[in-house]
C-alpha cells in the first residue's frame, strides 16, 4: 500500500458515497484497489464482501448503493481520520 493507493482509492470512495456516481463500473474499479492493496486492513473483509455483492438495481440478494456508500465511509475515515 502506498500513498497513492490510499489517495487513489479515497477519490473513488468519495466518487460513490457523495452519490455522483454509483455505477457497477466504478464499483468494480474500487474493489480491485482494495483486493490489489489493502489486505492487511481490519476493514478488508467487511468491504471486499460489500463490493461483491453490490449491484446498482440491488434486491434483498445484493447490497445496496446506500450500505456500500456507508461502508466506504468506515474506510475513508481509517485511511484518513479527518474524512467524512
């Protein structure tokens, strides 16, 4: 993990919680950072099982855009305690 990683994937968590953008495409783009850097965080499992199971048109079988933006913050805010 380098600082690049963390700032990288801290623009696209911002990207998806803010709402601007809650794609599939982006989602997948976020747990490749994630499955790519991070495997040594406490959050990696809770997240890395959240973006599995995203979908944008989610049911009772996927999670929603709003738990995964919640979850996303958990992160941003352990990568950078001032983050909301």
């Amino acid at each position: 993990m380098t600082t690049k990683d963390e700032t990288d994937l801290l623009q696209l968590i911002a990207r998806f919680t803010s709402g601007d953008d809650r794609s599939q495409s982006l989602a997948n783009e976020i747990e490749g950072i994630v499955l790519e850097c991070f495997r040594d965080q406490p959050w990696f499992e809770d997240t890395s099982t959240m973006l599995a199971q995203y979908s944008p048109v989610a049911d009772e079988h996927y999670v929603t855009g709003d738990d995964l933006s919640a979850q996303l913050k958990i992160v941003a805010n352990a990568l950078d305690p001032g983050s909301k």
